[in-house]
C-alpha cells in the first residue's frame, strides 16, 4: 500500500514544484516533470492542454500573487489513477492565505499528471 501511497504523494509533490517555481525555464522544467506532454489543466479560471498552457496559467498567478507560494492543505488522497489534496495560497509575509482549493488529479502509469480539476474553495473579494 505504502507504494501506492508514494505516487500520489509524489505526483503532489511535482505540482507543488512546479505551482512554486519562479522565473519561466523553472517553471517550464517543473511543469515538464508533473505532467505528461498532453496533460491538462481545469479550474474556475482557466482550461489549458499542453506544458505551454499550464505554464502560462502558472505564471499568471505569480504575476497577480508576486512572492506567494502554493503549500498543501492536509493529507494525499488517493486510488487507482485519482488523487486529491487541499492547498492554499500564502502570503509569506504575514502568513494570510487569500486563496484556498481543492483538486483531484488523474496520473499516467509513471506517476504523471494526465488532468487536473481545480475547485476554488477561498476567493479575495471582488476576484
């Protein structure tokens, strides 16, 4: 069980990777090691196939969130190909966190993110 346990904790452990790398080549390589080349990205707020899309949506949220960092919220859930995990988005300098989610990723035999469906759980006002 616990080998199971790895994958999906590790495939969430990429995602964090790459939500939280800065400048355009870390985040490309990261979104490159998380997902397969065909992979998708779903949420409130964007539907993007392909690396290019997911690290154009990543780096629209550094762009309206500078210095910000993704972090999990609880424990990976998973089976078969499906996992699901908490997050938030957190303010390092006084530690509020405007935005909190929820998603459930689908993964590839080697771990890879194949989908990802995004909740917004927690909004800033007026966003």
């Amino acid at each position: 069980m616990a080998v199971h346990t790895d994958r999906y904790e590790n495939a969430a452990a990429r995602y964090f990777e790459a939500w939280n790398a800065t400048g355009q080549e870390a985040v490309e390589k990261a979104v490159a090691a998380a997902w397969t080349a065909d992979g998708g990205y779903t949420d409130p707020l964007a539907d993007v196939r392909g690396h290019d899309g997911i690290a154009a949506v990543i780096a629209g949220v550094h762009e309206q969130f500078p210095g910000f960092v993704f972090r999990p919220l609880g424990a990976v859930d998973g089976h078969h190909d499906t996992a699901r995990f908490g997050w938030e988005l957190v303010n390092p300098s006084d530690g509020s966190a405007p935005v909190a989610g929820f998603d459930v990723v689908t993964l590839d035999g080697e771990g890879r993110i194949r989908q990802v469906l995004g909740f917004l759980d927690r909004v800033p006002a007026g966003a």
